[in-house]
C-alpha cells in the first residue's frame, strides 16, 4: 500500500502568528502546501477532510505578495484545496510530458461503464431526501490510500433499532492491501436520543477528523468517533447517549461507541447543511424559517452557541440554504427560498440582502375578504381560496388557497414556514401553513411548498384577510421553493459569489447563474448582479450547483480569474449540461452542452470537479495523461446517445463523467457512465493517485432502491439504499 506521507513537526509552527509563506508565482509542491497549512493551523498535518463546503468555498490564484494572498493564507482552506490540487505531481511518478501526449493523440478513447468497487445497503428503502447531500470523506495521507480513510453517508432515514441514521465505512480500497472485507463499518450510530428525526442535510467533519457535526430534525448534532474498533453493525446501529452538558461532551472520551451532544434549533433544518470554519472553530447554520445560528467552539474546547444576536433572522421565515463563510471578508452568504444573498457579518450579525435573484414569487392585494372560489392572480399562476381540503388541488399554473374560519384578525403581518402539523394547520397532506404574527410586520409570505396551501393563524384557525393585505405567493409545485435551494460557492480571492437560480427573477422565463461581486466585503440591497441564462425557468424542478474546472484554479494570477463553470440547467426542459465562461473574473459565453435525459422537468444532481494528473501534471495547460473531470447525475430517462451505458427508463437516473480538457459542445459524450436508479446524491471525490488503481474514488448513494453488491458481511447486500463507491475514469 502507497502511504507514503509528509510528516512535518510542528514545534517551530506553535506559538507563530499566522502569516503569508512565501508570494506564489507558480503553484506550490505538495510540500510547499504542507508547510502552509502547518503555518496557518499551527499544528502538524494530519488529513484532509472533504465534504459539501469543500465546493463551496474556493479560491482562485492571487496575486503574488497582494494584500488577497495574505488573507487567504491564514484560511486552512486555502492550504487544502493547494494540497488536493498538488497530489500526485509531487508523488515522483511523473512521466515524459510529451510522450505521454503524442500516445493520448494516438488512442481513440471509447465510453466505457463506471466500475463500482463496492456498494453497501444502508438499510431500510432509499430516500429522495438525499438529493443534494452529500457523503463526508476523510483522507488520512497526500501521495496514496491509507486504509484508515473512512467515508460518512447519512441514510436520509429516521433511525430506528435496525436502520441507522448515519453510517461510516474504512478499508476503503479494493486494490492496495485493505484486508478484507472492503469495506469495512467503521460506525453506524442511531443518533435517537439526539434527535428522532432524518439527517437529510450534509455532514461536516473536524480538521483532524476525530468529530463530525450534521442537522437532524430541528438539532444540531455532535459527535466524536470511536477511536478504536467497530460501533454497531448496519442492521444493527449502536444507539448513542447524548451527554446531558456540553462540557460532559467535551469531557467524554469515545473509546469504541462515541459521544454525542445536540444543540436545539428555534425551527426544523431539512435544507440548509452545517458550514465549520477550523481557523476559529466557529460553525454556522440555517433553519426553514430564516434563522441562522453560529456556534464557536465547536470541536476544540466545550462547545458553545452564540447568544445575541444570534441566531440572526437572516431572513423573515424561508428556509435558507446551507451558509458559506468567507474568512477575506469575515461575512456569511446564504441564501433562501425567496431567491436572495443573505450577507451576515460574523462580527455584528448585520444582515444585508440583496437584490431578489431567484424568481417564482409575485404579489398581489386583496381587495376584500376572500371567501369560497375568490381567485387570486400571482404571476402565472392562479389561486383559488376554498373553504376545505377536500376541494383543494394545485398544479404548474393553478393554486390553492384553503380559507375559512369566523375568526376576524388583521392578516397583514404574514411569515411562511414550511409546516405538516395538524394541530398548527389543520391538515396533514404536506401543505404550506402561513403563520400570523405580530412581531414581524415587514414579512411576506411566500410558498416555499406542495400541495395545498392555507393562510392560517396557530391561535384562532382560519383567518379572513384584512382588506388591502398584501401577500407575496410562489407558484411552485411539487415541494421545490421559488428562490434557490443550494448554497451559494463564494471565491474568497476573486471576492464573488456564484448563486444558481431555475426561475430568475429579471426574466422568469430563464434558468440562470448569478454572479454577485462583494469587493470590500459587501453586497448591495438592489445587487443582482450579472446572469447567465442555462436554459427555460421551471418553478418546480430545483437546479443544484455547479463547479469550476481546472483552468479557473490554475489562470493567471490575479484577482481576475478565468476558466469555466459547469453547471446542469434548462430546468424548464430535459436536462442539460452547460459550460458557462469565466472571463476576468466576469460572466462570459454560454456554451449548450449534451442534453443528458429526454423528459422535461427530470431534475440533476450537483457537479464536482477533480484533475487527475495521472502520470502528467494539471498546469493550466494540461500536460501528459492528466484529465480535469466533472460528476453527476440525472435522475430519470437517461439521453443513451450521450450516455451509453446507461438503461433509459423512467425508473432508471445516470451518473456520467465527463473529460473537460476542452471545451463541451451539444455533442459531447460522456467519457463513462453507470445506471443509477433515481439518479445520485452529490458526489464527493477523494485521492488522486498517478500510478496505483483502486485509490482514487467517488462516493454517491442512489435516490431509489439498487441493488448492493456488500462485501459478504451480514446486513451489507439486498436491495435499498446504497452507499456506493466508483473508480474515477482514466486511470
């Protein structure tokens, strides 16, 4: 096995201010990288966490020895993606450059299926709750595989005595010694007692990967790994005690089963995924109705949750997306349901909105008390009030409204919250509850929701509507919210922020990606700042985010990069991939890609990025056999001409990879591709290893029931939810 590490003593680091290493004219070696983490986390290296931030927060390359590099080389970040950036080209197993291109000119490369190494059930059926989240991966060296490596993936399942709610697996590899079985449960934890609801958001782990933090119903959870032997069986999770004080968690030592301690949240999180800042053990996150919270420490000392003003109301009562934070400008950008950038300065907690980027929403007045078949027009779409449930129905271009009660009270102060409680709202079909308070006079409400949609008052029922009430209602069906649903990527050096929208809000008629500039650390109340159109709008089929390619980390430096963002749009017809250009630091040309299904509406994953140097080197240029990939899937009726290993049915989704040396056309293949059915969760990359296979891996779990290869131990085979992991292509 190729374990070959870096070791670096940190006693001259320990006690050192932060600083700059050295101005970087040209990328840094593997060890360059090292010595500047060692130097901005003033400890010795020990691992690389990815997980769902590790996509959403980048940086382009600085200008040498500017006031930019000097802030982003105080952010452990930084250091990481240079670390993952550089791995196999400092592992000494370059090649001939130029040879290893004149053969790559010469061999015709053919679609080939994904080869899937392993794929274990999680237990219980799959869950669409997953589409977004993704596996949390731990990689213990640089140069190869270390069969300590573990991978978390959370089951989208309330746990139960035989389902888990999140599982990990180590002995990863298939190829390079792992003994047997590959893999092996590292945990599988009922976190219960914490929380009885599903983690359907992504985890986050430590710096030095002993703990991990994710959202689970309306807590955040903590937990520390067991640090020796296996905790549970995967038809059989070990049920974790929660540590009734914070101090007692940070007290408790995890021997084989683990601690775990939970922090209440005002409301539920089923969207918005923890974000941890390791430079100040600080960790943020949103819940469904506006509230962002920090909590610093984390997993250095006994944690804590900041008092006031947080939790900070970054947004009157839609559901945010996870939050991002930006060490250059000390701020957090998250979005929300209603389609905006929340900017929050970590200092004050200030909040400043910007401009409505997303679209879906429209407001109308109502001119008088509605009673039974008043219809109300909002954008496109019309809403009828009705005095119950059993007349209610909605689509793409008709609502509902279910109004009734003899209660009189003023409805003009009005806030959304997503809310299946009978008792709140008098059903129990899923609908929208819009909840009269007094305390929020500014708020609108917007539908964020499926199926029926009632305005309603938690203490007096149904309520008439004041008569000149203004209220602000989505047209979007089928669960997804008018706005955007994923987090915003922010590029602390280019000092930007890439939001992606499927019903803009200039046009409506478009998909679009938005680009903010925060220079200076701020957004503007009007800023929308520039779009790039993927497509037709849809104000039910969600778009996730994209990812940059190789070209926009290795540019020229300055604070002006340039490369591509690739992104999976035309949410309004089948799914696409397009590439849109970065060109000094701005929105450029829109290139259509493959068109990766046939029906209308199927919706796709996220995509992820990596440039596998292979035996060459990923410069700017690319050199030798080295590829720049991207990842991901869609979810239904595949398009076989573009990906033709896959099965086109309506049960059956795809996973594709695609080669990015050059530029996409509508023509593109995919370089590899595998059925998946219903399509993926996000995809989490891990090692890239020149020369060994089996070392370099994605991590996905279908949306719908596959069926699991295991690794022969009880519980790992059948049918369900599978934790899978892929080859990357070309190696």
């Amino acid at each position: 096995m190729r374990t070959r590490v870096k070791v670096w003593f940190a006693a001259f680091a320990v006690g050192l201010l932060a600083m700059p290493v050295w101005a970087q004219e040209s990328a840094p070696t593997l060890d360059e990288a090292i010595t500047g983490y060692e130097s901005a986390t003033h400890q010795s290296f020990q691992g690389i966490p990815t997980d769902w931030t590790s996509r959403h927060v980048v940086f382009s390359k600085p200008i040498p020895g500017s006031d930019a590099e000097y802030k982003v080389q105080q952010d452990p970040r930084y250091w990481m993606q240079l670390i993952q950036r550089a791995q196999a080209s400092s592992d000494g197993a370059l090649a001939d450059a130029k040879a290893e291109k004149k053969k790559q000119k010469k061999k015709k490369v053919k679609p080939v299926p994904i080869k899937k190494d392993w794929s274990m059930n999680l237990q219980g059926t799959a869950s669409t709750a997953l589409e977004g989240v993704f596996p949390a991966k731990y990689s213990f060296v640089t140069s190869g595989e270390s069969c300590s490596d573990y991978v978390a993936f959370p089951t989208g399942h309330a746990p139960t005595g035989s389902v888990p709610s999140i599982v990990g697996f180590t002995a990863l590899y298939t190829a390079d010694g792992c003994t047997a079985p590959i893999p092996t449960v590292r945990f599988s934890f009922d976190t219960a007692n914490a929380d009885a609801g599903a983690i359907v958001t992504s985890p986050v782990l430590s710096l030095n990967g002993t703990q991990m933090a994710f959202a689970e119903g309306s807590h955040l959870v903590l937990i520390k790994l067991p640090t020796s032997g296996t905790s549970g069986t995967l038809s059989g999770p070990t049920v974790l005690t929660e540590q009734t004080t914070a101090a007692n968690y940070a007290a408790c030592t995890p021997g084989t089963t683990g601690c775990m301690f939970a922090f209440a949240l005002t409301n539920p999180d089923t969207n918005s995924s923890p974000y941890y800042d390791s430079q100040t053990d600080t960790l943020y996150v949103g819940d469904n109705k506006g509230l962002l919270y920090r909590f610093t420490p984390v997993f250095n000392g006994t944690p804590a949750a900041s008092t006031s003003p947080w939790p900070v109301p970054a947004d009157a009562g839609d559901s945010l997306t996870g939050p991002v934070f930006d060490a250059t400008s000390s701020n957090v950008y998250v979005g929300d349901s209603s389609g905006f950038i929340n900017q929050v300065a970590n200092s004050t907690g200030t909040v400043t909105r910007s401009g409505r980027l997303g679209a879906g929403s429209g407001t109308a007045t109502v001119t008088a008390d509605p009673g039974g078949s008043t219809t109300l027009t909002v954008g496109t779409v019309v809403y009828t009030f009705h005095s119950s449930s059993g007349s209610c129905s909605d689509s793409a271009t008709t609502g509902c409204i279910i109004h009734g009660g003899t209660v009189t009270q003023d409805a003009e102060n009005i806030e959304a919250a997503i809310n299946d409680d009978a008792t709140q709202c008098g059903f129990t079909n899923g609908g929208i509850c819009f909840l009269v308070t007094a305390a929020n006079p500014a708020a609108s409400a917007t539908n964020p929701g499926t199926a029926v949609t009632t305005i309603q008052n938690t203490s007096f029922a149904n309520l008439p509507l004041a008569t000149g009430t203004t209220i602000t209602l989505s047209p979007a069906t089928l669960g997804i919210a008018a706005g955007m649903v994923d987090a915003p990527i922010v590029d602390s050096v280019a000092e930007t922020v890439y939001s992606f929208v499927a019903r803009d809000a200039t046009t409506t008629a478009d998909a679009g990606v938005r680009l903010l500039p925060i220079s200076g650390g701020t957004i503007t109340s009007t800023s929308v700042g520039t779009m790039a159109i993927i497509g037709t709008s849809s104000q039910s089929t969600p778009i996730y985010s994209g990812t940059f390619d190789n070209k926009y980390f290795t540019a020229a430096s300055g604070a002006s990069p340039s490369g591509n963002l690739y992104v999976c749009g035309d949410p309004g017809g089948v799914p696409t991939l397009y590439g849109v250009a970065i060109a000094s630091n701005a929105l450029s040309t829109v290139t259509t890609g493959p068109p990766l299904g046939t029906v209308a509406g199927t919706t796709c994953s996220n995509v992820t990025e990596v440039c596998n140097p292979g035996t060459g080197t990923c410069a700017n240029t690319l050199t030798g056999n080295a590829v720049d990939w991207i990842f991901l899937s869609e979810e239904a009726s595949v398009n076989t001409t573009t990906a033709s290993s896959c099965t086109a049915s309506s049960a059956n989704g795809c996973v594709m990879a695609f080669n990015v040396n050059s530029a996409i056309s509508s023509g593109t293949k995919a370089s590899s591709d595998a059925t998946e059915p219903g399509g993926t969760s996000g995809i989490v990359i891990d090692n890239v290893i020149a020369v060994a296979t089996g070392g370099s891996q994605v991590y996905f779990t279908p949306l719908a029931n596959s069926t699991c290869t295991g690794n022969t131990s009880t519980g790992s085979t059948g049918s369900g939810p599978c934790a899978t992991q892929a080859a990357q292509n070309g190696l």
